[in-house]
C-alpha cells in the first residue's frame, strides 16, 4: 500500500500569516507612485531631460498632493495605524466622522 504524503501541518511547517488586505484606494495610490517613480529613474537616465528635471519632479509631486489630499488622513491610519496613541485617535476621529454624518 503507498505511503500518505505529509501535509504541511503534519510536518510541522509553520502556519501562513493572513494577508492583510488593502483598501482599493491604497492600492491604486501604490501602483500610482510606482509608476511615476520608475518614470523619474528613466528621466534621471536621460542626459536631455536631466536639465528639467527638478520642473517635471516639483510638478509631479504638486500634482501628487492634489490627488492625494482627500486621503491624507486615512493614508496616516493606514501607515501609523498600529500605534496605541493613532489607533485611540482613529477611533476618536471615527465617532466624530459618524456623528457628524447624523446631524
């Protein structure tokens, strides 16, 4: 008779940390800066533009702001979010949020 193959778990390996799931908006914003940081490193390489260069950064990052500013306080949670005195200020800012949404 064959022999069973030994899972994972009877072996004794280690059980898989959840994953944490991002939220679409970070993800996107991720992806976002990916792209224009990879952009950036060809611009670098490019003896042309490298005169342009601090215009078409400053330019970038202004336009990046713009974007970004009605995330910037959920993007703050999402980074420092793990921190007993944000986690308290998240929950604090939420209740706020929910009642001003019934008024």
């Amino acid at each position: 008779m064959a022999e069973a193959i030994p899972t994972p778990q009877q072996q004794g390996s280690p059980p898989r940390a959840e994953k944490e799931i991002e939220p679409e908006w970070l993800s996107s914003t991720r992806l976002c800066i990916e792209v224009m940081e990879d952009y950036f490193d060809e611009v670098r390489g490019m003896a042309e533009l490298r005169p342009f260069h601090d215009e078409l950064f400053a330019t970038y990052r202004d336009v990046l702001l713009d974007k970004l500013q009605p995330f910037a306080l959920d993007l703050a949670l999402h980074l420092f979010g793990r921190d007993p005195a944000v986690v308290r200020l998240s929950e604090q800012i939420h209740r706020e949020r929910a009642e001003m949404k019934q008024e």
